[in-house]
C-alpha cells in the first residue's frame, strides 16, 4: 500500500517538472537554431551543443575549480546561519539593541558586496579568510532578520496562556516562540543558500588561484564564451543544490507541516 502511494506521489512530481522539461527544451532548440541561421560568432554567443562540448572536454578542471567553491560557499553558509541565529535572538531579546543594532543590519545590506571585496583583500590577503568573510556577510542578514521576526511573530494568546500556567521565559521560548519561527527561519535559510554560491564566485573574482569564479574570469578574458557558459551552469547547479538541501532539511525539522 505505501510502495503505491510512494509510486502516485512520485509520478505527480514528475508531472509537474514535465511543463518546465519542455520548455527547456524548446529554449535550448531555438537558441542552437538561431546561433547556426545568423552564423553568430562563438565568442560572443555559443549555442548549446558547443557549450556542451566544451564542458565535457573541461569537466576535470571544472570539477576541482567547482570543489573550492563549493567548500567555501557551505563553509560560509554554516558560519553565516550560526551567526545569523545567534545575533537575531539577541536582538529579539535585548529591545535596546533591537533599537540599536538592526537598523545597522538593514543599512549592512546597502553596501555592495562587491566594493568590499578589495578591502578584504588588502586586510586578509588572499587566502580563503575573505571568502568566507564576503558569504558571511551576504547570507547572515535574511537569516538574522527572519529569526528576529519570526521569534516576534509567535502567538500572544498561546503565550499568555503559558504564563498563566507558570511557564518560565525559556519554557515559552522552547514550546513556542522557536516552533512557531522555524517557518521563517528557514526562509531565511533559502535565501541565504541562494547567496552562498554568489558570494563565493564574487569573491573569488578579485583574487583567487582556484574556484568557480576564477575559472569564469579567466575564460571571459581568453574569449573563450563557451566556458563562461559552462561555468555558469555550474554555478547555477550548486546553488539549486543548496537550496534544495535546506527544502529537505525544513522537510525533516518541520515535520509537523507536512502532516497538514
């Protein structure tokens, strides 16, 4: 009974990726059509076949330049939540630097992570230190700021009645607030695994022997478009992966949500 109920769900989930299948598809079709009638140059637009090409000519390279990134993205992504977590209960708790420190982090996020990279760089060197720096700080501001709203957004009536029944404020803490902000926190969660790899390939842009991002520059200056492409993909690949990781584990921790 549960292996046919296994087998419905699985096949209304492929139902739903067959639209967007097609439409890659035809996409790719077309972009191959065009680049061939027009005769375009591929240094400046490649068509599929001859990305595909290239990326399979350079998977080993791109598989070691891929490695990097990925370590440093969820190696950032870890410290980020840590840290996103630990500072939004602390504002949550503390009004005087919920009045204080979050105006700060909203304002954080109007600097482009970009211009601070070279700073980076010129204080940390060029090591692996900055990297990390850089996905900090473009992934610990939505889980910070999801934690601190979710944590206020618990419901007052559940909380009274806690207190009316003697509960502590950790109690209350436990059984409700942390519960009823666990949707938002993993929001917040996916955004920031989305910034992760982002962050990465940015960083490493500005100075780096390995990773995704050098492997983009380098193939932009060579006029090698075709692996520009082919880098792309990658990233866009690790950054689904991430955020697919943090859908399974909101799966596994909220498992109260999926019963409904």
């Amino acid at each position: 009974m549960k292996n046919k109920i296994n087998n419905t769900i699985l096949k209304e989930k492929v139902k739903n990726y067959i639209p967007t299948i097609i439409t890659a598809i035809l996409v790719l079709v077309c972009w191959e059509l065009i680049v061939r009638a027009f005769s375009i140059s591929k240094w400046i637009l490649p068509g599929p076949i001859r990305i595909f090409i290239a990326f399979y000519q350079q998977r080993v390279l791109l598989f070691q330049h891929s490695l990097r990134t990925f370590y440093e993205a969820v190696i950032g992504l870890i410290l980020s939540s840590l840290t996103g977590l630990l500072i939004g209960g602390i504002i949550f708790h503390f009004k005087i630097l919920r009045k204080t420190l979050y105006p700060f982090l909203v304002i954080s996020q109007t600097v482009p992570i970009v211009v601070l990279v070279p700073l980076l760089v010129i204080w940390l060197g060029y090591g692996i230190t900055p990297k990390l720096v850089i996905v900090i700080l473009a992934c610990f501001f939505p889980v910070a700021v999801n934690t601190v709203d979710g944590l206020a957004a618990a419901d007052r009536e559940k909380i009274q009645l806690l207190c009316s029944m003697g509960a502590s404020r950790w109690q209350i803490f436990k059984l409700i607030r942390i519960p009823s902000a666990l949707p938002m926190i993993m929001s917040g969660l996916r955004i920031a695994a989305t910034y992760a790899v982002m962050a990465a390939v940015v960083a490493e842009w500005m100075g780096s022997d390995m990773g995704l991002g050098v492997y983009i520059v380098r193939s932009s200056n060579s006029y090698l478009t075709e692996r520009v492409f082919g880098g792309i993909i990658l990233v866009s690949f690790l950054s689904i992966m991430f955020f697919q990781f943090v859908n399974l584990l909101e799966k596994k921790i909220i498992y109260w949500k999926n019963d409904k």
